[in-house]
C-alpha cells in the first residue's frame, strides 16, 4: 500500500469549513470537536470517525487493496464503529439490540435475490 517512492508521493489537500450557529446540535458538535475530549484533538476525532465510516468505500473505490486486504480493512471499520455504538448504548444505557433484529446484516436470500443497497443509496438515506 505504501509502496510509493518517497520522490513521486502526492499528496491530497483537503479543506472543510462549517459554521452552524452556537446552540444547535451541529455547533454544539463542533465547539466539542473544537475542544478535544481530553485525550484527542479534534481532527484526530474527525479522521477517526470519517475513517470507520467512508475507509472501506473510499479504497474500494480506489482499487488500492486486495479482496483480502479490503475484507479486513472492512472488519476493522466494523470493529470501530460497534466499538462507538457501544459507547453511546453505554453512556445513555441504551437497549442492546438483539441479533434477529439487526438490520445491518443482508440474508443470504437478499444476497442471491440482489436486495442489497449499493453503500451510496444506503448512506445518502442514513440521515434523512
């Protein structure tokens, strides 16, 4: 993956700017992600939370890793992002779903029948 020659390594600019108002959940998620939780910088929460969600997509997308290689970049994604959800359950004791109700996992009938949501449609809709 990191088998690029120092001398021809590009690297990608990228810059975010947002301003919600003072006393919304988006300011108040800012002013927090501003401020760090004590052991993180903002940005590092940033890329942290950005990595586990888009990482798989973003180098699927690529092509930048193997079918193998991609697998467990998928499985350490999962990891960090149930790692998040138990935090949240935990913080608010918040039920643990059961297995037969996740929603996460695609049956083997959806797989053979083409019912899974292609990630872009099933993200775009996650927030609305």
């Amino acid at each position: 993956m990191n088998d690029i020659p120092q001398t021809s390594r590009k690297r990608e600019d990228f810059s975010f700017r947002y301003s919600p108002y003072t006393g919304t959940q988006d300011g108040a998620l800012m002013a927090f992600l501003k401020r760090g939780d004590g052991v993180k910088q903002g940005k590092e929460l940033i890329l942290e939370s950005v990595r586990a969600f888009w990482m798989v997509v973003a180098c699927q997308s690529e092509r930048l890793l193997s079918e193998e290689e991609l697998r467990q970049l998928g499985l350490n994604c999962c990891r960090a992002l149930e790692r998040q959800a138990d935090y949240i359950r935990e913080c608010l004791q918040l039920p643990i779903p059961s297995a037969e109700s996740s929603t996460i996992a695609p049956t083997t009938s959806d797989r053979q029948n083409g019912n899974i949501k292609p990630p872009e449609r099933a993200t775009r809709t996650m927030w609305q």
